[in-house]
C-alpha cells in the first residue's frame, strides 16, 4: 500500500507539467489593438521609489496610442512624488503623465483602495473610456496593454485581468515564491472555472493588472465597494460577479513581470497581511469552511515536509521514491518560473517557511500592519 504515495506524486507531476505546458488562455493569443477607446493607467504609490521610475516607463513606452498614466503619491515618506515629478518634464510625458498628491486615508479603508479611488476622480471624463489599475512593482512590455484591450473588446468582457511572471531574483525568493504562487495556482486552477463565471466565489483578479471599462467600474461601486479588505482585487472581482458582470483571467507571461518582495522580512511580511484574508473568499459560501480554512490551509504543504523528513529517518526506498519525485516537480517548477533549478533542491525548507507564513497569517487573523499603517482589531 505505501507505494500508492509515490504513484500520487507521479501523477502531480503530470498534472503540474500539463498546467504549465498548456496556459491557457494566453494574451499572446490575442492580436494587439493599438487604436482602442483612450485609456488611463492608474498607480498607487506608497513608499514606491525603487519602483516606481521603472513601472511608469515601461507603460509610457506602449504601443498603445491613446493613454494616460495617473499616480497617485499615497503620501509617501521617501521621494517617490519627486522622481514621477522629474519623469514628467522628460520630452513627451507632459501629456501624458500626472502625478496626484493623495489626501489622507478616511478612516474606515485600506491604503490602496483610497488611493485608486482618488486616481478615479482625478482620471478626466472622455480621456479614460477605459481604466487599468496596475502596481508600483510591475513592469508591462509595449503590447501589454494593446492586447489587454483587445482581449476586453472580443471577449466581451467586464474585467480583465492577467497572470504575470514573477521575478525572483534573491535566495528567499526562488525557494518560497513559487510555493506561494503554486498554492494559488492550485485554488485558481483551471481559468474556465473562473471566466465567466456566475459562482461569485469562483471570481479572482490580480490587483497587480484589472482593466476595465469606466462606466462599470462606476456602476460596480469602484474600489469603495471594497474599501474595507485587505484581498481588494478578490473582493472587486467578486462584486462584478455579484452585479452580474463577466470576469475574464489570462496568462501573460512575456508581457508583464513583477517583483512583489526582495527579501525574507518582506516575502514574510507581505503574504502574512494576505493569505489568511484572502484565501477565505475563494471558498465555498459557507460559514465553517471560510472560519475554518486559515487554519487548515497550509495542510497541504506538508506534502513537500514530511516525505523527506521520513526518508532521512526510514531510508526506505518509496520515500526516496516521492523525494525524488517530488525534486523533478520542482525543477519542472522552477525552469518554467525562470528561477536556477539548483533552488529545487531546497523546496523542503521553502515548504517550511510558507507553512510558517500561512499560520501567521491565520493567527493575524484580521490585524494587518503593512507599509506604516495598521488596520483591524
């Protein structure tokens, strides 16, 4: 009976190699419109100067023909409105670059959601038919954006939104990153049982990226009607469901990338303020299983723990067999997450520490300090 184990992680494999082989549906799929209804890109900027000079370049450098970007200065200590200010008198980016200097956060909401929200106001009538709100940290190629919109436009959507590369570019990085992002991939899984779905539950989107039309953003509610969780992106997702609007998620991997966190204290930091959030909502409506799912979520990390822990106090061959299968899980992971496969080698301890986060997480519970700013009991 023991080696029905290794015969579970043998097909895992297969199962993992097929999501990542097929990755569909794929912007790439998509012919890019670059003469589409105007566009106007908002980003949130708190504290965002490592970022932010190489975000707002990348999507000034569009082949998309009609556009403007807004930021929005979230009142930051370091000098993030002090670089857009100078990128704004380079040739060419006067018409096209604000910089909005963001009031302070009413009580009751997130950082980020009043900060969407006041780039909204700020975006002008007639000029921004089509909103994208993108992070600090990303970073999007020419036909990011052109192709966003087309994928809008023929699938006859309401939300669009993508699936990125991460970068990961440090030790941590590479060995917990991609659990986190593989966790998620499991609870997204196949991108059918997501677009268009009527299940409100089912609904995800990626803050980092959510295209939209103005007049449903507006009708939704925009980002006030999530302006009190911390998974403001699951959460907007999910009320266009409510108000009957179609979703629609796509891989794209060549076309935008993002590097959320640099080192251990931040990766620590960041996914302990989400998980226990966010995960909840892309459960079933019931009241016990979102309660109780925080803090059973990291169960199935233990998968890649124990085998090796056993088979350095056992040696039997099943388990060496699992070790084994699961190292060429990894590597197949991480070739296709662009991170050195040597870094499989430690998917023990990236397992470890994510389970780490995930109980952190679930203990937080409802308090979150992220970015000099508390919010919860």
């Amino acid at each position: 009976m023991i080696w029905l184990i290794p015969a579970g992680y043998l097909v895992a494999l297969v199962v993992i190699v097929r999501f990542y082989l097929l990755r569909t549906p794929n912007l790439a799929d998509y012919q890019p419109n670059p003469d589409g209804p105007p566009v106007t890109v908002i980003i949130p900027a708190r504290n965002e100067a490592r970022n932010i000079e190489a975000c707002v370049t990348s999507i000034l450098t569009t082949g998309y023909r009609r556009l403007e970007v807004v930021v929005v200065d979230d009142q930051s200590t370091d000098d993030t409105a002090a670089r857009v200010s100078r990128l704004i008198t380079l040739p060419g980016n006067g018409d096209r670059l604000r910089l909005v200097h963001g009031a302070k956060k009413p009580d009751g909401w997130f950082g980020k959601q009043w900060a969407l929200v006041q780039g909204f106001r700020a975006a002008r009538p007639g000029k921004s038919d089509l909103l994208i709100f993108a992070d600090a940290d990303t970073q999007h190629t020419p036909e990011l954006i052109p192709r966003a919109v087309a994928v809008l436009a023929k699938e006859k959507v309401d939300l669009m939104t993508v699936l990125p590369r991460q970068a990961m570019e440090t030790f941590w990085e590479r060995i917990i990153q991609p659990h986190v992002f593989f966790a998620l991939g499991l609870g997204v899984g196949d991108f059918r049982r997501v677009n268009r779905t009527r299940h409100y539950w089912k609904g995800i989107a990626n803050g980092q990226f959510i295209l939209t039309p103005r007049k449903t953003y507006e009708a939704v509610g925009t980002h006030e009607a999530v302006k009190d969780t911390v998974a403001d992106d699951l959460a907007l997702a999910q009320a266009y469901i409510k108000s009957g609007r179609d979703i629609f998620l796509v891989h794209a991997f060549v076309y935008m990338t993002t590097r959320m966190y640099t080192n251990l204290r931040e990766i620590y930091a960041g996914w302990s303020k989400n998980l226990a959030s966010g995960a909840p909502l892309m459960m079933p409506p019931i009241g016990i299983v979102r309660a109780v799912f925080p803090w059973v979520m990291w169960v199935p990390s233990l998968a890649w723990l124990v085998p090796p822990v056993i088979l350095a106090i056992t040696g039997a061959i099943p388990w060496l067999v699992v070790v084994l299968l699961s190292l060429a899980i990894w590597g197949f992971i991480s070739v296709n997450e662009k991170v050195p496969i040597a870094y499989s080698l430690f998917y023990p301890l990236g397992a470890a520490v994510m389970i780490a986060i995930m109980i952190r997480s679930a203990i937080r519970g409802r308090h979150i300090e992220w970015k000099g700013r508390s919010y919860g009991p």
